[in-house]
C-alpha cells in the first residue's frame, strides 16, 4: 500500500515528539542529536516544532501515513546560518522498519524536494552518518550526489557525516500539475513542474 505523505499540522507536536524519539531510540548514530537529549525537551518544544513546520518556507515537516498510522518523517530547513543561501536542508529523515523498502523514503524525500523548489531553493543538501549505506542509497536514488565534504558526528566525533547534494531546477509550465514528475530530455534526473 502506497503511503500518504502529507505536511504536519500544528496541533501535531506530540504525535512529532512520538515518532523522533522512536527514531532516535532505533537509529541513534543516523542523527545529530540523541534520546537523551531531546526526551528531555518540555512539551512546548514539540508544540513550536509542529507550528513552525506547518506552513511556510523556513521549515517543513512531513509525515508519511500507512492505516493511520505514522511510518516516517523527514523536516526541510531553510539555511539558518546563512540567509542568503537560496538552497534547503533535508534533516531528520526516519521511516520505521515495517515501512521501509516500500518507497516511503523516496516519497518523503520528494515531499521536501517539492517544498524546497516552491520555496524557491535552487539545491537541496544533507548530511548522512558514513557507513549508513542504506541511506546513501536511497538518497543516490533520488538524485543526490556526495560532494566530498565531511564533519563529525556532533555526538559521537569518532564517526563523520558526509554531504550530499541535488540541483534544483524548476521549469515554469501552466499544463502540469505542481507534483507531475517527467524525467528531462537532457539528463535522468527527476524535474517537477511548478506552475
């Protein structure tokens, strides 16, 4: 069954709370941050998490949906560091194990790749624990591509995070629907159309 992949709502900071400190528990070297740590954050943090990836472009946070339940999850940024970037972070990625293989990840990844593009973004970039080879190749798949940089892990610095990076392009067209990907004349890669 093919999952629903929607933006959070505002009123969803503890159903976020649930499933990031699930993801934590489960994969706790896929992260920058631990369980400890964030079990630790009040329910005010989660509500303002929610509000803020709810609507507009400095941050997004998407759920996918399988039977009602929440299966994965994955937040885009805006480069808060750097305001003049006209580029978007894709951080926190996580999909349970009884989803995974079933294109939840790829779906998720799409949902941040069209946000980024309506927002403006030009790349999408993260950040993936070396040795997480099952990401790489999910991401690969979705047209990333390493671009050499590394930097600890800020939890744990004996392992390295490596950057990824997708080109955005957007193609103005009224005679497509703003999620219709077609692959481009020029090249393999996925483009979507914005009107």
């Amino acid at each position: 069954m093919k999952p629903h992949i929607r933006r959070i709502r505002a009123d969803e900071g503890l159903h976020l709370r649930t499933l990031r400190l699930r993801a934590l528990a489960e994969a706790p070297m896929a992260f920058g941050s631990t369980l400890a740590d964030e079990q630790g954050y009040p329910d005010d943090v989660w509500r303002k998490r929610a509000v803020g990836a709810s609507e507009g472009c400095d941050r997004a946070t998407f759920i996918a949906e399988r039977d009602s339940q929440w299966v994965g999850l994955v937040t885009g940024l805006a480069h808060q560091h750097d305001p003049d970037n006209p580029g978007r972070l894709l951080v926190s990625m996580f999909v349970v194990s009884t989803a995974r293989r079933a294109g939840v990840g790829v779906a998720l990844v799409e949902a941040v790749l069209a946000w980024a593009r309506a927002c403006g973004a030009v790349r999408l970039t993260l950040w993936v624990t070396s040795g997480n080879d099952l990401a790489v190749v999910l991401y690969q798949r979705c047209g990333f591509r390493p671009t050499g940089a590394t930097r600890p892990l800020p939890h744990t610095p004996t392992l390295s995070e490596c950057e990824m990076i997708r080109g955005l392009r957007v193609i103005a067209t009224t005679d497509v629907a703003p999620t219709a990907p077609v692959v481009h004349p020029s090249s393999d890669s996925r483009i979507w159309h914005q009107p």
